[in-house]
C-alpha cells in the first residue's frame, strides 16, 4: 500500500475523530468517501463500498471508546440511557436491514436529509435553552466547562424509544450513522442535556459500529493496514476531541452541532446528486 | 466502583491494549513478517464495546441495579440476534 495514502487516511482519521467524539458521530460520512475518492488515487481498482464501511466501522469504534472513556471518567456520559435506546436502535437497524429491499435508495436519503435539516433548525431557533437543573432528576450530568451538575429526568421515553428506532431504521437503509438524529432525540425530546446527549451518543454508536464491523471483519473484507492508520487516526482525534469538549457550554454545542448538521445534509444532496 | 467507573477503565484498558498491538503489528506488517498480530489487534479493538457492555451488565447486578442490568441484558441478546440476522 502506497505510504501517502495511509498517512492522508490517518489525518482524515484524526479529524474524524475530533469531530465524531466532539458531536457524537461516528464520522463515517467524512470517512467513506474518503476511502473510495482517495483510494481510487493510489489503489488498482480503488476501494469498494463494502471495504470503505468496513474499514470505516472500525475506525467509528476508535472515536467512540476513546472519547467515551474521557466521558464516562467526567460523569458525562449516561450509560443506562445508552444502554436502553441502543435497544431501539439495534431494532431499526435489523428492520432497516430487511425493508432496504423494498425501499428506493433516493427515498431513504430524501427522508434522512428532511429529517436532519428540520432537527437542525429547531436546534437553531432554540440554542440558547439548554436543559436547566430538575431537582427530583433521575440523572446528574457534570458540566467540564462549568464544573457544575445537572439533574436531568427522562421525558418521553416511549416516544423516544421509537423514534431512535426510526433513527435506526433510516442509518441501517443510508449507511450514515445514527448519532445525528439520536442526539436531537435525546436533547429536544426526552430532555437530556446537549452535552450529555453528545457523549452519551458517542458510547452508543461505538455499540452499534460492533454488530457491523465483526461481520465485515471475520468475513476479511476489512483492509488491514488502510483500517489500522484510519483507526489511529481516529483513536488520536477521539483523545483531543473529548478534551476540546470543555471548553463549549450546551448552547455553543448546539449551535455548532446545528451548523453540523447543515453541512451534512449538503453533503447528503451531493451524494444523492453523484457528485460525490 | 459504580458501573461507569468499571466500565470506563474495562474500556481505557482494552482499547489501549488493542491499540499498542495494532501498532506492533503495524510494524511487523510493514516489515513483511505477516498479518497476524496487526488482525488480532483489530479484533480486540473491534471487540471492546462489547467488553464494555459485558462489564456494565456484571457491575450492574454488583449494584443490585437490576432494572439497568436487565435492559443491558436484553441489549446483548438483541445485538447476537441482529448479528446473526446480518450474517445469515
């Protein structure tokens, strides 16, 4: 393998990962067509989707255990409400599976970009409110910036619950993964606050990247060497990502995720248009 | 330790394991001495989520949070299921 094209893999791993451990994305939409449009540069033949998912997966578990560690050591991170919305992403992942038979691929990418640019505006219109302290809250999240604690209940778990399903149903069917419409869930819906909802996001996506990298993995469609400098690369963005976190209060976070967001679904139009 | 304690250092020490030998066989990979060491280091970073939710699921029960620990356990049957839907 061409030594430029890992170590190009490992700077768009590094930045990957600040930015996946910073939002609590995965990062594999900046990841995959990297892959395959740099790839194409240096490899005979290029890199296939598959390989560039599959390579892409594993980095996405670099970014998430590595900032997760930094979260949970922080009193960031909510475990259990990973724990119980994952179940309802894992779900939709699964029926995502079954129906992409029968759903057209513009459809699924229409669906996903209305989605993000309707959770990025309210984001928008509504970023100077973050979640404020409930006394009786089930949960206590610690502010880094602030070096306060918030308690915080769940609000609409069922409704949550559902829509993280739908969230996983539309990541399974578009491949990008699910962390940006989650942590809106999380946030606007069930009352979690941004901060919280961010690194609680990134826990979650490292759980779902398992079940489809292991697969891709022991089936040795994984490229060892390109995978190794991308998860590096996301491993080491991840550590300075998760520490640049404290400097942002909840609304800078949800602004900047907003403006995220946006740049995302443009993304999304040009990969529906082929431009990239 | 509480449940987030035991699972953040279960997972600071399997990724950092999996790290330094996805390095090493990194180096022995460039070296044209085999694939091995650089596989099995991806295989334990690739396996370490889940390690991390074993771990949350046994602190759990330690805590006698059972509520937690059965939606953890319900997790980890589903994501096999999921798996084994994929796979198949």
């Amino acid at each position: 393998m061409d030594p430029t094209f890992l170590i190009i893999m490992l700077l768009i791993g590094l930045g990957a990962g600040i930015l996946g451990s910073l939002f609590g994305i995965g990062g594999g939409l900046f990841i995959v067509p990297a892959l395959t449009l740099i790839g194409e540069l240096f490899i005979d033949g290029g890199i296939s989707a598959k390989q560039a998912a599959a390579i892409s997966l594993v980095s996405i578990i670099a970014t998430s255990v590595g900032s997760t560690v930094f979260y949970l050591d922080h009193k960031v991170s909510n475990i259990r409400l990973g724990l119980l919305l994952e179940i309802s992403t894992v779900i939709g992942a699964v029926a995502g599976a079954v129906l992409s038979g029968y759903l057209e691929d513009w459809l699924v990418m229409t669906i996903f970009i209305v989605v993000i640019i309707a959770s990025a505006t309210r984001m928008m219109l509504n970023r100077k409110k973050d979640i404020q302290d409930d006394e009786g809250g089930e949960f206590t999240y610690h502010d880094i910036k602030t070096g306060k604690d918030t308690r915080y209940s769940l609000k609409n778990k069922p409704l949550g619950f559902v829509t993280c399903s739908a969230a996983g149903i539309i990541s399974s069917l578009s491949g990008v993964g699910g962390g940006l419409i989650k942590v809106p869930i999380m946030n606007m819906m069930m009352g979690v606050p941004m901060k919280a909802a961010t690194a609680t996001s990134s826990y979650m996506i490292g759980i779902t990247a398992f079940s489809g990298a292991i697969i891709y993995f022991l089936g040795g469609q994984v490229l060892l060497d390109v995978a190794a400098f991308t998860t590096i690369g996301t491993f080491i963005g991840a550590v300075i990502g998760s520490r640049i976190s404290r400097i942002f209060d909840g609304s800078s976070m949800k602004r900047y995720f907003s403006i995220l967001l946006f740049i995302i679904a443009g993304l999304m139009i040009l990969r529906v248009g082929g431009v990239l | 330790m509480s449940a987030e304690r035991n699972t953040s250092l279960t997972l600071k020490y399997s990724l950092v394991i999996g790290m330094a030998v996805v390095i090493a066989g990194l180096v022995v990979y460039l070296m044209d001495m085999g694939d091995e060491i650089l596989w099995t280091g991806l295989l334990f970073v690739i396996i370490s989520p889940l390690i991390g939710v074993a771990v949350t699921t046994v602190s759990l029960w330690i805590e006698k949070d059972y509520k937690w620990m059965y939606v953890a356990l319900v997790l980890i049957a589903i994501s096999v299921v999921g798996i084994l839907v994929k796979y198949l």
